[in-house]
C-alpha cells in the first residue's frame, strides 16, 4: 500500500504539506484541500494502487487520515 505522510506546518504558508517516497511533495491551506490534491496525485498515477495519508504530528507516532 502507497503511503503519503501529511504534516502539519507550524510555520507561515501553508497549514499542512504532504510528501511521499515517489517524490510527490504538496501543501494545501487545509487537510480537505490537501487530500483531494493527493487523490488527483494517486488517480493521474497509474502505478499507485490502494493508498493511505498518514497525519504525522511531530515526534508523535503517526495516525491514519484517509485510506482508498
């Protein structure tokens, strides 16, 4: 399963920015924005079957966000 890890920014710019072990690297002001950006992402690549988000809050362990 295709994972792409979410994080939550803290900084100034965007609220959250993804990436994944493929190079995909994106950020959206919020999560809705952000996950609709990484199915279109998952969908436009034919290689990437089932997927998750995985919300990685700081030095927390990771939780899932949303699973296709």
């Amino acid at each position: 399963m295709h994972v792409v890890r979410i994080h939550p920014n803290a900084g100034e710019g965007v609220s959250f920015w993804a990436e994944d072990d493929r190079g995909f690297n994106g950020g959206a002001g919020d999560l809705v924005d952000l996950l609709a950006m990484i199915a279109e992402y998952v969908d436009a690549d034919s290689r990437i079957g089932e997927w998750r988000a995985e919300l990685v809050p700081g030095q927390q362990s990771s939780s899932v966000v949303a699973q296709h």
